[in-house]
C-alpha cells in the first residue's frame, strides 16, 4: 500500500493510497491564465463565475444555410474548438453549460438542404458541443460571436468527399464510436459493417490508465492473453481462441504486439475487427486484427502534460503538443515524448522505456493531404517473465507451493534486454473529384535487440531444481510497407457503390546471430534460489546459430460496398497474395525457400428492418504460410487457412449507446505447432474450430454514465489431429469470459466533475496446453478509480486488482505458468 500526494499548485491537492497500480496527473491545454486562487473555494468560486449558461438554442434556415444559434446573457467571445468525425463537425463551447427548459440537449433532424443533422449537448460538466453532419461531407460552418449569443452559420461543402477519420480536435469523446475504418478500409458507420468490431477509444483508455497495448485489449470480449506473460515486452494475444494480427494505423505491424506497444502514449484508439481479415490486409491468421491508430496532428492548439506514479517503483511522465504551425493551418505537428519506468512484485524486474513520436500533417492543396510520421522507442531492462512452474502453482509439488516472487533466471548474468525501434513513414490522400480519392502510404521499421537471457529447463528428479540455459544474441530487422488504392464512389442504375482497390507491397528481412547455447548453469532451486553462483567467464561456447530470413509479398485487392437500398447492403471482396521466403539457419539449412499464392474471399450483408437495428450475415477467410524454419518430416509445411461463418444483430439503443450480439463459427486447417520430439520442428496438427457468441455494449447509458462491456461464450477444440486427442481444448481459451468497465461523473452541484469507475474482468477456466495436462483456474478481477476532471485539469487514482486476487493470466506449457 502506498499514500501519494499529487497537487497542482495554487488549485487543488489530492492524497490518495494506492494499492495495485498508478495515480495519474493530468493537466491539458496549458496556455496563460488569470492570476491563480489561493484557495480551493477561492478557484471554484472563479472557475463557476467564468461560466457561460446557454439559455436557449434555435435553429433557423436561412438563405441556403442554417443558423445555429446559442442563446447568452453575457455572450460568447472565444471561438469555439472544431474537429470533424466522418461527415460531422464537432464544435466545443469551453466553461459553458445548457439551463435549457426542455433538458440538456437540442436534437433536430433535416434542417436545412445538405445538413441531415444537428446536435447540441452538454459533452462534460463545463463544455457545450454542438455536432453539425453534412448529407454527404463535413458542413462548412462560419463562426460569428456575438452580445446576444454565439452564431454558427453551416452550409454543405459542395466540393468534399468523404474521407477517413481524420482527427482535427483533441480527439473523440466518449465510450462510443459511430464509425469504423478498419473493416473496410473506410469510414463506415459501424451498423454498416457485416462484421463484430469494437473500437476501444481514447476516453476508455484514459479513464482506465492503460499502459500497455494488453490492458487496452482486455476490454474486447474474446481477446485474451497467449502463451507469453502479460508483463514481457514480447507478448502476443488470442481473440475467439486463434491468434491476433496486430496492424498500425491500418498496415500490417512486422513487431505486432512484440516489443512495439510497451507504453500507450502515442495511441489514440484500437479497432478489433474479429475473424479472417485477409481480404485488406493479406496474411494472417483466423483470430482478427487489432489496429493501432496512433494519434495525428491537430488544427487547433493542444498542450498536455501527464504524470503517473505507482507502486513497485512505477513511474511515467509524458507530454502531447500539437497545433498549427501557420496561421492558415496548413501545416499541423504533433509531438508525443515520455519516459517510463516499471517494476514488479517479482524479484529482480525493472523496465526502462523512452518513446518520441513526432508528426506532420501538410494540406498541400484543397485536395492533398501528406502526412509524416515518426517514432522512436527505447527499451532496456528486464524483458522476460519466465513465470512460474505448474507443478508448484495450479498443479500439487511434494515440495509445496513455488514463492510467486522469484526470478526463474540469473540476473547476474547481463539478464536483461536492450531494444531499439526506429519507425518513420508517410501518408498521402488526394482526391481526384468528390467521388474519387487516392490513398498511399509507407511505412518503414527499423529493429535492434541484443539479448541476454537465461530460460529455465525442466524440473530435475527432485522437483526443487531446474537448469538453466544460457542465450545470448542480437537481432536485426528492416521492414517496408507500400500501400496504394483509390476509393471511389459510383452507381449502375439505381445501385449505389463504393469501392475500394488497391495494391500493397513489402519486404522484410530478420538477421539473428547469437551464441545459442552457451552452456547449462546451476540448477536454481526454485522454492529457496541462490543467484550469482556463476560468471560469464565460467561458461564454453556450445553452438553458434545465425539466421538470415527475407520475406516479399505483394497483394491485389478489391473490395465493394453495395447499396441495394437504403435498408439493404452488400459488401464483396477479394485479394490475390504472393508470397516468397528465403531462408537460412545455420547449422541446421544453409538454404531454404518458400513460395505461396492463395485468394481469399469475403462477402457480407446488411439487413436494417428500422433504423436503430442491423441484422447481418458474413463469410470471410484467411491465408497465412508456414515461416522461417519449420517443417515437417516430408519438408515444407502446407499454408495455414482460416474460415469463418458469421450472423449477427446491432442496435442502436440510444444515440449514446450500441450494442452487437454476434455469432461466429471459425476453422482453421494445416495448424503447425512445436514438435515435441524435436523442438526445431514444427507439426500440422491438422484442424482446429472454435464457435460461439459473444456480446458488446458500449456508450452512455445516462449522462455521466458510461459503459463499455462484452460476454463471450465460446467452444474452441482441436477437430483432426494426429498428435494431441481430438475434443481436446484450444489453450489460453476460457469457454466464458466477461469484460466490464464503468464510470460515472457528477454533473453538477459542489462535487461536479468528481467521478468514479469500476470495472469488473472474469475469465473461466482455461487449458494450459493442447495436451489438456492441466488448467487454470477461473479468476474474477475488480478495478477501480477515482477520478477529478474540471476545465482543464485531471487527476485520478486507478486501482487494478482492488482486492489483490492473485490469479493466472496464461501459460506457455506445464513449465511456463504466468501468475498475477
């Protein structure tokens, strides 16, 4: 338990006690102030003063424009701040709030020619938005403040086309997000979309203090942790009991979730499209994509400054800038910088991991945008958890229960990791016409790791010992990404269309060299370990090891949203990959190719008997080729393919809250896995299923109250196989898991801004490996924070695992149990 105090000075004090993770400080948008209180109510008193009531709201067409107008006593002088989401313009009015008679909100339909809606709410306790959507672009919208009020005069913007989510405010608010790209490669309302996606947004992610791209994953029903521990910079993730491809700002990640998402500063929000993506984004396999949307310059000027402290010597501090760099705002930056330290309850481990990410955004033109990206990350210190035994934990050991502290490695011994990513790419959309668009971007990663590492063996006889093998290596990696296509829309006859085309290229090429085994140490005793019993110098090379593995692709891909009615939509696709690998690892093959050519397929449709309702329907399938050096005794192993079979319903609730209700069949054949017998090997196990359904809900259930929550129940088993018993269970695939998080803010009063959450995460029990020797038990975890947010400052305590429930969080074998 540790007590923190955290101020900002001259405004507020905060004290808190900490029992798991982090208390986070938060102060935004630092520009000149008025002189500061002195006092706490000498700053409320001056902070309600500045407040702005809106009085009224009217809304009146006029002249082929329509006048939004915000009714004041004192009037309105600043401008307000605008960003724009899909074909909507969101305009927030800071310190001001609705004392409207029929309620806090305006709501109107159709009001004027090219503007299908107009909203005006009460976003948080001290900002008024009002959100203008344009039929078929963001709406032009004049600013003119005025004694009486504030004036916004929209018109549709005859000369735009619809374009992606393009961020020019500071960001989306709130739990629910209207519109997806990842499915479709553009912005699709997601009750559009014949498939389960959940987008997990930046409010979420504040709220709950995530700081790794897992804890953002926890709220996706279904997603769960793989066969690496939770708290390794190398881990990787389950979703409908197969793998997770990790994509980045809708390319294919070559790190994936290894290595790259230690610290979330740089993320905006996360988009999990569930089953075979392969359509879009080529290889990969059957479980979906997450795709990681880093966070983009804004237009207007944005500084924030964040600082967390925790226990186990947890420490963060960061900062995001951004703003235009001209005055006609053509030129847009955005910086994100922070450092990050990291402990654990277990002996030994500390993380050190710098991250800059900068951004530049040039609207070359009314019909050019070219985007720069950068970012570099810094990662030494301990970087595997080498767990727990299961004989000592969820298994019995005549020696009693393994300590959940120890290091199962020898930290004398350089134990650590020193990783650099270097990553640098661009952007560019231009538009040909408002119908047609082009879409081109690059992406580059540079990768650098030496490794020093010692992995525990099995138990000796005694079930107290185990050996450790030493390894040491260093690791090189370059990637290229080139992605390019045109989306355009068009009729034939009465039939809508959108299409998307496009082509994507790659190359990768992975360089390791290291002294393999470089000589067994001591047997650690795990239940009483003695460390330092062995120098650098007491150890004889073994086996030196050095590979070389080049992979290029190219893909050809089409895809078509149809309109067949306003109530009716198809969506089909396609895309033809060529793959080839060349390969050595030495000793063992001096020489090894791989080529392979697949067309995987997509088809999916849209049913809305009334507006707030979807049902759908959908069929997609994935390709994924057997890589680097495995094979089976007749060679090279066939390429993995995945389908899945989907049918669903979405609703809309309210406008503030959604929900899906899926249910998913997926099968994935010629699945390689390690060869028991020869670890250098891999086998196909032959077929794997996994079904089930699964629900998610996420929004504003009542003003201030938010939810984003997901249930999955799922069958997932081995289907063929002539290694393991068919009817055994997929590992690290709980048949039941729950997902909860909720918070509500105090709307007014003395105590406004003042909130709090809860979130609640079950998984059953899982299986710790395909052989089913043994299971993890079911776990119920219970978080919580509390939280202050007022104008334009921040702070929270978040508490993960309030009741300190020690549980497991996966496993990677009977010798390799991740303990929490």
């Amino acid at each position: 338990m540790m007590r923190v105090s955290l101020w900002m000075s001259g405004a507020i004090v905060l004290l808190g006690a900490i029992s798991a993770t982090a208390a986070e400080l938060e102060i935004d948008h630092i520009q000149d102030q008025p002189k500061a209180a002195t006092t706490v109510s000498e700053w409320m008193a001056q902070t309600e003063a500045a407040q702005v009531r809106v009085t009224g709201v009217r809304v009146e067409p006029d002249a082929g424009t329509v006048r939004v107008i915000l009714e004041t006593s004192v009037g309105i002088s600043a401008v307000p701040a605008r960003r724009s989401e899909g074909n909507t313009l969101v305009m927030e009015v800071e310190n001001a709030v609705l004392a409207l008679p029929q309620g806090n909100r305006v709501a109107i339909d159709k009001p004027g020619a090219g503007i299908s809606a107009i909203e005006v709410i009460q976003a948080t306790p001290t900002i008024v938005q009002v959100r203008i959507t344009g039929d078929t672009a963001v709406p032009l919208v004049e600013v003119v403040p005025s004694a009486a009020g504030l004036v916004l005069s929209a018109e549709a913007d005859e000369n735009a086309a619809e374009e992606e989510i393009t961020v020019t405010g500071e960001g989306q608010s709130g739990y629910r997000v209207p519109n997806a790209s990842t499915a479709t490669r553009t912005d699709t309302p997601i009750r559009d979309i014949p498939r389960s996606i959940q987008v997990i947004p930046q409010q979420v992610i504040r709220d709950q203090n995530a700081n790794r791209l897992g804890e953002i994953l926890e709220n996706a029903p279904g997603v769960t942790g793989s066969f690496r521990s939770p708290r390794s910079v190398s881990n990787f993730f389950n979703s409908r009991g197969f793998e997770l491809e990790i994509l980045r700002n809708g390319a294919p990640d070559t790190l994936g979730a290894d290595y790259s998402y230690t610290v979330t500063d740089n993320i905006e929000r996360v988009e999990v499209l569930k089953g075979p993506a392969s359509v879009l984004f080529g290889l990969g396999a059957p479980g979906g994509v997450a795709n990681v949307i880093t966070k983009k310059p804004l237009r207007e000027p944005f500084y924030e400054i964040r600082a967390t402290v925790g226990n186990f010597d947890t420490y963060r501090g960061a900062i995001d800038l951004s703003g235009p760099l001209n005055d006609s705002k053509t030129v847009l930056y955005r910086l994100n910088a922070s450092a990050n330290t990291v402990g654990s309850f277990i002996d030994f481990f500390k993380r050190d991991t710098y991250l800059v990410a900068p951004s530049l955004t040039w609207q070359i033109g009314e019909r050019t945008t070219l985007t720069f990206d950068a970012e570099y990350q810094k990662i030494s210190g301990t970087k595997t958890d080498n767990g727990l035994p299961a004989e000592g934990t969820v298994l019995p050991n005549p020696n009693g229960r393994v300590p959940r502290n120890i290091t199962r490695s020898e930290p004398t011994l350089e134990n650590d990791d020193d990783t650099d990513v270097y990553r640098i790419g661009y952007n560019l959309e231009h538009r040909f016409s408002e119908n047609w668009q082009l879409r081109s971007s690059f992406q580059t990663l540079f990768y650098k790791e030496n490794l020093r590492l010692a992995v525990p063996l099995n138990f000796l006889a005694n079930k107290r010992e185990q050996p450790l093998l030493y390894l040491q290596g260093a690791t090189l990696l370059d990637s290229y990404q080139f992605d390019n296509y045109v989306v355009g829309k068009f009729s034939t006859g009465g039939i809508q269309h959108q299409l998307v085309a496009g082509f994507n290229l790659y190359s990768e090429y992975l360089r390791y060299a290291g002294n393999g085994f470089n000589g067994l140490l001591p047997a650690i005793d795990v239940f009483n370990p003695v460390y330092g019993r062995t120098t650098l110098a007491d150890l004889t090379d073994v086996l030196f090891t050095e590979g070389r593995f080049q992979d290029k692709g190219l893909g050809l891909y089409v895809q078509d949203q149809i309109t067949l009615a306003e109530n009716l939509k198809v969506s089909l696709g396609g895309r033809f990959d060529i793959f080839r690998q060349d390969a050595s690892f030495e000793p063992y093959f001096s020489s090894a190719s791989l080529s392979e050519q697949a067309f995987s397929p997509q088809v999916g449709i849209v049913y809305q008997p009334i507006k707030p309702i979807s049902l759908y329907a959908s069929y997609s399938r994935s390709f994924n080729p057997a890589t680097g050096a495995a094979s089976d005794v007749s060679g090279q192993l066939r390429p993995e393919r995945g389908t899945q079979y989907e049918i669903g319903v979405k609703a809309d609730i309210t406008e503030k809250l959604s929900a899906t209700l899926a249910l998913f069949d997926i099968t994935r054949t010629n699945v390689a896995t390690p060869d028991p017998i020869n670890p250098l090997r891999s086998i196909q196990t032959g077929e794997q299923n996994s079904r089930g359904v699964e629900l998610d809900l996420s929004g504003e259930i009542l003003p201030g109250w938010n939810i984003f929550a997901g249930f999955l129940l799922i069958d997932a088993k081995l289907t063929a196989d002539n290694t393991f018993p068919v009817g055994n269970k997929l590992n690290n695939t709980p048949s039941t898991s729950l997902n909860l998080w909720t918070t509500y803010q105090i709307q007014s009063g003395g105590l406004q801004g003042l909130g709090f959450g809860l979130g609640i995460f079950y998984a059953g029990e899982r299986q710790g490996d395909l052989n089913n020797s043994f299971q993890l038990p079911s776990y119920v975890r219970t978080d919580a924070s509390i939280f202050y947010k007022r104008d334009r400052f921040r702070a929270a305590v978040n508490i993960k695992n309030l009741f300190d429930t020690e549980y497991f969080a996966s496993a990677g074998g009977r010798n390799r149990v991740y303990l929490t």
